[in-house]
C-alpha cells in the first residue's frame, strides 16, 4: 500500500513539474549570451576588487604591527 502511495506522489510531482516547466520563458540565445557575459565580468570585477581590498589591509596591517 505504501508504495502505491509513493509511486502516485511521484506521478503527480512529475506531472506537476512538466505543467511547471511548460510555463517557463526560456531566453533567445543572444539573451542567454549577453547575460553570461554580464556575469562573467562582475565576477572578474569582483575578484579584482577583493584582491586589491585584501592586498591593502595586508599593506596597512604590516606598516601597523611592523612585520
């Protein structure tokens, strides 16, 4: 009994699921590029922010305790 339980919640979550995903509006390829980009370059904005942030509390840190 318990597993036709199971295998109809399944049934109905994966009905559900494709109902779900029917209703999705995917991005055009030019989107989905222009997008990427976007996203690859505030990550190497970011990187070289906190490296640049990093580099100078290390600077001021050692000009602090003398090291």
């Amino acid at each position: 009994m318990a597993t036709q339980v199971q295998s109809k919640k399944k049934t109905s979550f994966w009905k559900g699921f494709r109902s779900e995903i029917k209703k999705v509006t995917w991005p055009t390829r030019p989107e989905l590029i222009k997008k990427t980009g976007v996203v690859i370059f505030v990550s190497i904005a970011m990187a070289v922010l906190i490296w640049l942030l990093d580099t100078a509390m290390h600077g001021l840190l050692s000009l602090i305790i003398g090291a």
